[in-house]
C-alpha cells in the first residue's frame, strides 16, 4: 500500500508540474515595432527610397495581417502548417511524419515545426539540439495557451526571413516586386510563401530557378489541401514571376546617406524630395556627362530646391553612384568646392544694400588686389578690360575686375558675414585668409550650401535652411526685397549679360530665371546656379580628384545641364515672372554715365531703382566743346570765329585714362576739369605699403607693374622717379610699365614745379 501512495504521490506531482510549467504565462512582446523593424525613407508621395537595415542587421515593417489578401495567408499556411488552427502548437502527424522520411533517407531532410514554433524560434532562439527541439516545443505549447492563433499568425508573417537581410511579409514584398504587401497577386503570394523553409538556398537573385520550382510545390499544396479553386490556381501557375532589380530600394542614393548622417532612427522618415523628378534629373545627369566625355569631364552633382517651402526636391551627388572608377559615392552636393564666379551676386547684394544703384559706374580697369599672399593682377575672363560700366552689366557679364573694386570699397569682412549668415559656414577662416579674391570664388563652399544662398534671392532676401519638410522654419532677412528683385532682373536679363555672353544661348529661357555661372582656377570646377520663381537649382560639373577639364567653362559645361533641368521643371507650366516690389521705380537713364540723358547724350535706357536712390543728377560725361579747327585744342577767344566747331566728348576721371587710350578714344582738351573733381597730382597706383611677389615660372618680360598717376591739373608731360631716379617721362594718361626688381623702392611723379606723394613698395 505505501508503494502505491508513493507512486500516486509521485504521479501526482508529476501532473502538478506539468499543469504548472503549462500555466506559467507566456505573452508576445507587445510591442510591434520589434527589432526588425527597419526605417524606411519615402518621398513625398510615400515612394520607397531606401529601406535601412534593423538594430539586427535586417530589414522589415510591422503590418496588420487583415490587410493582406486572404491568399497570403493560405499560401503560407498551406506550405508551412497546413493543421495551424487546428494543433496546440506542436503537430504530433507532421513530426511523425518527419521523423519518418529522416530515418529512411538516413539524414534530415523534413521538419516537422509549426508555425508557432518557428515563432518561438524567432523570439527566444532556442539552442539546437534534442533538449532545444524539447523546450521549443514546450514554449510553443505555451504560446498557444496563452495567445490567439491570429496574433500568432500576425508575428510569423511579420518576423519570417525571406533572404537578403529582409524580415516579414511587408518588406518582402517590396524588395521583391516593389509594392506593398497588400497589393500581391496570387502568383506573386505563392512565390514569397516558398521562401522562408530556405531563404539562402531559395535567393531569388541568386537561384531563381530554384525559388520557381519552390513556389511550384506551394501550389501543389494549395490544391491539395484545398485552398482556393483549381481554375484560379491553375491561371496563376501560368504566370512566370521574377524579382524586381534590389536597386530599386536604393533610390537617391546621396540623399538618403545624408538624411541618415543627419537624423535620429525613426521607423519612417516621409521626405520632400520627389522620385519622379529626381528619376528624370538622373537620366539628364547622365547623358550631359556621356556627351562632356571628350572634354575630361566624369562627374556632376545637382539639388533642386522648392522656393515656395524650402525644401529639396532633387538630390543627385553624382552621375553614377556605382562608379569606382570615378569615385561615385563621393557626394558632389556637400563636397568642397571652390564656386568661382558664383559668389559675386552676394557682393552686389551687399553694395545694393548700402545704397549704391544698378547705374552706380564701376571701372574695369588693369586692377591689382591684395590677399594674403601679396597683390594679384586681376583678369577677367575674356581678357579685355571696359572701362566704366554700370554696376548692373558688370554683374550681368560676370566681370572680374569689377567686382573686386567693388569689394575693396565695401570690405572682405563684411561679405564674408554676409556669406556665413547665408549658410556658407564652410567660409571658416579668417577673412584676411581670402583677402578680395573671396568675391572671385577663392574659398570652399558646397553646392548644398551655394543653391540655398541663391534660393534667399529667390524668397525675397529671406534665408531658411533647405529641409526635408515643408513645416515651417526659422527664417533670417538677408537682404531687402527690392535688393533681391534688383539682383534676379540683372541676372534674367539677356540683354544685360549679351556683352560678355552673347544673346541665346544655354543662359537664355522661355521665362523669367535668374542665373549666374561660374568656373575655378585651371578649369577644375564649374557651376551654373539659378532660379525661377518656383525653383532654385544649382549644377556643379567636374572631377572628383580634381584634374582640370578641357577649358570647360560654366556655360559650355554646367549651364547646358542647368538649361535642361529649368526646362523639365517647368514643362507643364511656366513659372510666375519676376514681380517688382512696392519701392522699385523704373527710371531712364544715360547708359553710359548711369545718370539722367542730358541734351548731349545719344541714347537712353530703363533702369530699375530703389524709390530713395534714382538717380537726381544729369549726364556730366557727355560734354560739348568748342574746338579750334585748325588744331583740335579748346576754343579761345582768339580763334578767329570761322575756324570754330564743336565736339561731343566723354569726359572721365583720370582712372579711365589709359584704357581710353588703348582703345583709340580720344581724351578731351586739357584745362578744364568740367566734373568738379579736385585737382590731383599723386602715384594713384600701386599703393603705399603694398607687397608683389616674381613668379619663378612666369618669363620676366611678363612680370611688369603698371604704374599708374593721378592728373587732372594742366600739365603736358610727367616723369616717373623710381627710389630717387628718373624712371621715363610720358604724356597723358601717364601711365608707365615698369619691371619688377627684387627689394624696397619708392615712387613719385614730378614736373617742373610740382612733386607728388611718396609710395614705398616690397617686391620679392
């Protein structure tokens, strides 16, 4: 009797055990966000741009089951767990039958794992082995009996591989045929159901063969179990499915390694840039590139911006992403780069905005400027100077030496804030580092941070940081309304820029759009950077390691690309014009003198100007004299009155003397100083205090200063003394070249009477 008590007793706690291993809980996490969960990048009309891996090294999206067609589930339960809703978690006939086919084929080539198990498996990852196949079995048990087989089901499809890194049914679906789970067709569900028993083997990208013939024994399951009429499964068997290509979840390639530097882990980033646009710019990138082959041209980087938002739309970094032979994954849109000529409409913004106009005359004369290396002789691109031209023409044409005495008045320092307040943080040095040439393009910006400053004269003067959503933010006033819309009409004018760019051309568009080129020292980068009302666009074209390309300009080699994406931007309607704000007059001009046509002045032209500073002075260049026939010189009271004539002359500061003289014009009769300028008598240039440096390269004979002087009291002949030495004596404009000689010298300019000021120079 008392063994049987003690085999009772050991009987019973035996069951009690068990009922207690049985009832302890087992809950599935309920949060379905999971480790799997990947982020997933979208444009702004919810396209798929890139799917990054999970914290596991995976990719996957949580989806509601009840979504899916109900196809899905049956192919999937046909092929793995045809008995689920009907076992507890484990499938005595199914490990029977396993268990049979492993000893007669005498090694394993069936399991017998249900679809709760393969659960378990995914969220405790049991040991292998016969004790790990022991307390999977014991865990599914508990799932069951704690969990309905619906949520379940729910974590299967959700947790399930499917090879290549990709996690559930959601993310499957759209690395394998680029569409959303609840979007597959029947024969597209039965291809995925067939995938998880071996995601390695069955790669669609690698063994597709094998993958096919797999989905072949899913329909066979399909009927046999009875799931779905045989017509249905016999017209999708007919259907032969293959894999979308992977890059189409590599999309924007740039974009997205940018957005992923720059942003937290978020299961979903909604972006604003646009696939469709994007997919476009793409394709022109590649084509322009393929024709500037012959050129040394490999690479371009574009960004489109969205005015109106803020808000980048298009993102290219390179022509090809994949090139290694020309480093694709280099990101040309936040490289380095030195933007040459596209930095001077910020320093003809910031002379608007101290009260200078559009007619304001500028000389463009031989010019040296100082940087921190020593003076430079500064060119401009067609090798010619022009003398006096408005400061809206010499913006248009892009003119170099203009726009350094323009900086020399204004100060580096004051464009170099101006620069860094619009996004140009890059310009990190100091601005003694850039000296004038900084209005020349000698610093480093990218071409991210270059658009956006453009996109502020496009807003109207106001500045954002372009962003990937159009919610508002901070915005900055730069610059004046007027002073913006002053910019964008010298910029969109084709007859303001036909002097140095001819009329037509890739700068020339069938609407309103502000541009300005630009090209860096020895050919190595070129930009085109322009904007409509709607769009601001900037194109960078070059090579990644820096070799020059083939005298490759911005408007051979950036602009033609610019043109082509203006173009498809606005092909299915033009943007609004240029609209001048409250402020703006319009009032007409002498092209020449910039001032109002007086009685000698041929012509006359429109010109826009802020209301507080149109111009109230007529034309003083133009003058009228009255000339003794005989000899050319300035009428007296002793010219016999038959022997009187008059003449029409330009009548220019001292500044404009020599170039007058290079180009054949001729200088007005002395004695008379009809401009009310002080009367002068100084070495005007080189200035006092000034460095030069001998190129060791450069053959001597090239190495020479032009020294220039400042007379306007009568005076025939002047001569140069050089440390203390007649150097030459010359007659007007006065102007003398002189070889550059190692060491200190003075300069000074006499007469009979007179001496000038002392000027000391170093040469080295």
């Amino acid at each position: 009797m008392r063994s049987l008590d003690r085999r009772h007793g050991l009987g019973l706690s035996i069951v009690v055990i068990l009922v207690c291993l049985m009832a302890w809980p087992l809950h599935l996490p309920r949060d379905i966000s999971t480790s799997h969960q990947s982020m997933r990048i979208l444009d702004c009309h919810g396209q798929l741009l890139r799917e990054v891996l999970s914290d596991k090294e995976g990719w996957g999206t949580w989806i509601d089951i009840q979504t899916l067609p109900p196809y899905v589930i049956d192919a999937f339960i046909a092929i793995e767990d045809k008995r689920f809703f009907y076992h507890p978690g484990i499938d005595i006939l199914a490990i029977l039958r396993a268990a049979r086919q492993n000893v007669s084929q005498g090694r394993i080539v069936s399991g017998g794992s249900t679809i709760t198990q393969q659960v378990v498996k995914r969220l405790y990852d049991p040991s292998n082995g016969y004790m790990g196949k022991l307390l999977e079995a014991w865990k599914a048990l508990r799932l069951e009996l704690w969990n309905d087989k619906r949520t379940i089901l729910a974590h299967y499809m959700n947790r399930i591989p499917f090879g290549n890194q990709t996690y559930g049914i959601e993310a499957a679906s759209r690395l394998y045929f680029d569409k959303p789970a609840r979007h597959l067709s029947l024969s597209e569900a039965t291809f995925l159901a067939g995938l998880p028993q071996a995601p390695s083997a069955y790669d669609p990208y690698r063994h597709l063969s094998r993958a096919q013939k797999r989905q072949t024994r899913v329909y066979k399951a399909l009927q046999q179990n009875n799931f779905g009429d045989s017509e249905t499964l016999h017209r999708a068997r007919n259907i032969t499915i293959a894999p979308v290509s992977p890059d189409t979840r590599f999309r924007a390639p740039h974009f997205c390694n940018w957005l992923l530097q720059s942003r937290k882990r978020q299961p979903v980033i909604k972006t604003s840039l646009d696939w469709g646009m994007q997919s476009h710019l793409e394709s022109l990138v590649k084509s322009h590139i393929a024709r500037l082959g012959n050129s040394n041209v490999s690479q371009a980087a574009v960004i489109v911006l969205d005015n109106r938002s803020g808000t980048i739309k298009s993102w290219i970094g390179s022509a090809d992403f994949f090139s290694v032979q020309h480093a694709g994954q280099v990101d040309g849109c936040i490289a380095l780069r030195q933007p040459g000529s596209a930095l001077k409409p910020f320093t003809y913004a910031l002379a608007l905005e101290q009260d200078m106009t559009l007619a304001t005359i500028l000389p463009d004369v031989e010019t040296h400027a100082w940087t921190r290396g020593g003076d430079f002789n500064v060119h401009n691109y067609d090798e010619r100077f022009h003398g006096p031209v408005r400061l809206g023409t010499a913006l248009a044409c892009s003119y170099n030496v203009p726009a350094v005495r323009l900086l020399e008045k204004l100060g580096t320092d004051r464009l170099l804030t101006v620069l860094k307040q619009l996004g140009m943080t890059t310009l990190n040095k100091p601005e003694s580092h850039y000296g004038l040439g900084l209005t020349l393009g000698n610093g480093e910006v990218t071409l991210l941070e270059l658009t956006t400053a453009y996109m502020a004269l496009a807003r109207g003067g106001l500045y954002r940081v372009a962003s990937i959503r159009s919610d508002p933010q901070p915005e900055q006033r730069i610059f004046s309304p007027v002073t913006a819309f002053l910019i964008s009409h010298c910029l969109s004018d084709p007859a303001l820029r036909a002097p140095a760019f001819g009329m037509g051309g890739p700068l020339q568009l069938p609407f309103d759009c502000a541009v300005k080129t630009g090209t860096s020292k020895d050919f190595r980068d070129n930009w085109t950077v322009g904007y409509t009302s709607a769009f601001t666009v900037g194109v960078w074209v070059g090579n990644f390691d820096g070799t020059p390309m083939h005298h490759v300009s911005g408007v051979s080699g950036a602009a033609p690309l610019f043109h082509d994406i203006m173009m498809v931007l606005h092909r299915k309607k033009d943007p609004n014009p240029f609209l001048a704000p409250s402020g703006v007059v319009s009032v007409a001009i002498c092209p020449v003198s910039g001032q109002i046509p007086g009685p000698f002045c041929m012509n006359s032209r429109d010109e826009w100007f802020a209301r507080q500073c149109q111009p109230a002075d007529t034309c003083q260049i133009h003058q009228n004299f009255v000339l003794d026939t005989r000899n050319g010189l300035l009428a007296t009271s002793h010219t016999p009155e038959n022997f009187k004539g008059e003449k029409i002359f330009e009548v220019w500061p001292s500044v404009y003397w020599t170039w007058m003289q290079e180009q054949n014009m001729q200088l007005p009769p002395q004695r008379i100083s009809p401009l009310g300028y002080e009367k002068e008598f100084s070495v005007s240039f080189p200035d006092h205090g000034d460095i030069f440096h001998i190129d060791p390269i450069l053959r001597r004979e090239y190495q020479t200063l032009m020294l220039q002087a400042a007379v306007s009291i009568p005076a025939d002949t002047i001569t140069w003394f050089i440390d203390g030495r007649p150097y030459k004596s010359c007659a007007r404009p006065f102007n003398v070249r002189w070889p550059l000689e190692k060491g200190r010298h003075t300069l000074e300019i006499r007469t009979k009477e007179l001496s000038s000021n002392t000027v000391t120079i170093e040469v080295y």
